[in-house]
C-alpha cells in the first residue's frame, strides 16, 4: 500500500512540475514578445537599440529572459550600455518588470560617453506605463559621483528621489539627499520642444543634509532663450557658518567671498517659531546661470549642452 501512495505522489509532483514548465514557457514566450514588440515600438520613435537574443530563464521562481550586449539611445542623446541584463516578472509582483543589470555598464550623455560601476543596480517598471522605480547601491559614476545607495522614483509626471552618502565632484559630500518634485509637460524630443510646449519642474522639496548643515528648497524651474535653467525659489538653511565653510572646499565659493557671507548669513539667521538653532530663509534666483541668495551672488553655473 505504501508504494501505492509513493507512486500517486511522484505522479502528482510529475504533474504539478509539468503544469509550472508550461506556465514558464507561456510567460517567458509572452515577455519575448512584449519586449521585441516595445524595440520595434522605440526605433519608429526614433530610438536605437540593439541587445544579443534573449535566453530564457528563472525557472520555476520567475519568468526571466537573459540579454547581452544591451543598447539603448534616446532621439535626444541620452543612452545606457549594459553588458549584461535579466529582463523578469515575478509571481508574488506580476504587475512590474525587473530588469537588474550586471557587469559594465555606461551612460551616454551629450558630452559622450561615462562608465558605471555599481554593486547593485536595478529598475522595477511598472506594467501599466506609468513609470517605474531606479534601485542602486554603491553606485560610482566616472569620477565624479558616488552614491553609497539610491531610490528614484517616477510615477506619470512625479518624481521622488532619496540617496545616501552622495558625492558630486565640485559640491559637499551629502549624507542624505531628498528631492521630489513634478514635470508640468512629459519630455519631448528636444529640450527647446518641452520649453516651448510651456514644460517646467515643480521642486516641491530638496533636502539636503550633511552634519550639522540642513538645507531644504522649494522651486519652480524652466529653460530661458539659450536652454538654461532659470527659476526662482526658496531656502532654509541650518548651519549657514557650517554650509559657507563646505562650499569654499569644494569651490563652489569663492575664497574672498566667504567672510562677507559669513557676516550677512549671521545677522539673518533666526530662531524658528518651533523652536531649535538658528536658521535662514532667503529667496533664491537662478537667471543666466547665475544663482543668488537673498541677492547676494552664491555661484555661476556651467553651461549645459543639448545637442
């Protein structure tokens, strides 16, 4: 009797194995599809790409496609180079794709090309086409940039980004970085289209946080006749003796100009009405790459190029 059942059991897990091998195939033959069916979509768009033939994979825990040699150019410069990606949709999430890249990888920009090393790199797009989540840990971008961790989110036209311990060559090294903010137009072609079309970014918060310096801004921001960004906005700044000292480092002040805004940043700070150290709220405005506080000059931006 006891080899009977050992016997119906082994034919049941036969079973129940075959019956998850055909949902695999039907699911990684639809993914195939969908993903052949979004390059053809993108390059009657204008767009570029090329990836090696996908391998299917993930069995029995995801329905998953391997690529190699992944490719991708935007009509408006932008592009990414992976050496390796797993496009995958799992059953516990079967409303997002996954794609988790691996090995090398590289940004195209306007000013050519950049390469990204990165211990965890990932993106959760949602299948409904309204945005998607960009997941990255110990990020290094060329020589520049290093985010030890990296959560930025789009959904329609908001954007909530969060990182921690963020270092940009030319700024202060950030402990933690929060910004979300909203496009009032989805991007276009080219960046004169989206301002032409009356396109602008809502910053509806911009914390950024380093020891004792807390900053926090609030802007709406356009491009001007020569594709600058220009705007006006809001700051309330903690530790403005601290902030002076960590722009000066980094070049973002000039030396001569730290013990005048030493002066004018003491006299202006307050005690808030909650409470706490003293803080400043100024009034900020960016016109011909130039940004001032409270009308005192802070810093002349570099120009960007949107070939």
């Amino acid at each position: 009797m006891a080899k009977k059942w050992l016997a119906v059991l082994l034919v049941l897990i036969a079973l129940a194995g075959g019956g998850a091998y055909f949902v695999w195939q039907e699911a990684t033959t639809r993914l195939e599809a969908e993903l052949a069916n979004w390059v053809r979509a993108r390059t009657a768009e204008g767009w570029r790409i090329t990836l090696s033939p996908p391998v299917r994979s993930g069995f029995p825990l995801a329905a998953a496609l391997k690529i190699d040699h992944l490719r991708v150019d935007s009509p408006m410069g932008l592009g990414w180079r992976a050496e390796r990606a797993t496009l995958a949709i799992y059953p516990q999430d079967p409303r997002q794709l996954r794609l988790t890249l691996d090995g090398a990888q590289t940004l195209v920009h306007l000013n050519g090309s950049t390469p990204v090393q990165q211990r965890a790199l990932a993106f959760r797009l949602r299948l409904d086409g309204q945005g998607g989540t960009l997941e990255g840990e110990g990020l290094r971008i060329g020589e520049a940039t290093e985010i030890n961790r990296i959560s930025a989110e789009v959904f329609g036209a908001a954007v909530n980004i969060r990182a921690d311990l963020f270092a940009v060559q030319g700024l202060p090294r950030f402990d933690i970085v929060h910004v979300t903010g909203r496009l009032t137009r989805p991007p276009q072609a080219t960046a004169a289209a989206w301002r032409n079309s009356g396109g602008a970014l809502s910053l509806e918060r911009g914390e950024f946080r380093t020891g004792e310096v807390v900053a926090n801004l609030t802007a709406t921001l356009t491009l001007d006749q020569a594709l600058q960004p220009e705007g006006r906005g809001n700051l309330q700044l903690t530790g403005a003796q601290e902030a002076v000292t960590l722009l000066t480092s980094a070049g973002v002040i000039a030396p001569g100009q730290a013990p005048v805004l030493r002066t004018v940043l003491g006299l202006a700070a307050r005690v808030p009405p909650e409470g706490g150290p003293p803080r400043i709220d100024a009034p900020l405005e960016l016109r011909n790459r130039r940004l001032t506080a409270a009308r005192l000059p802070i810093t002349t931006l570099p120009a960007i190029d949107w070939r």
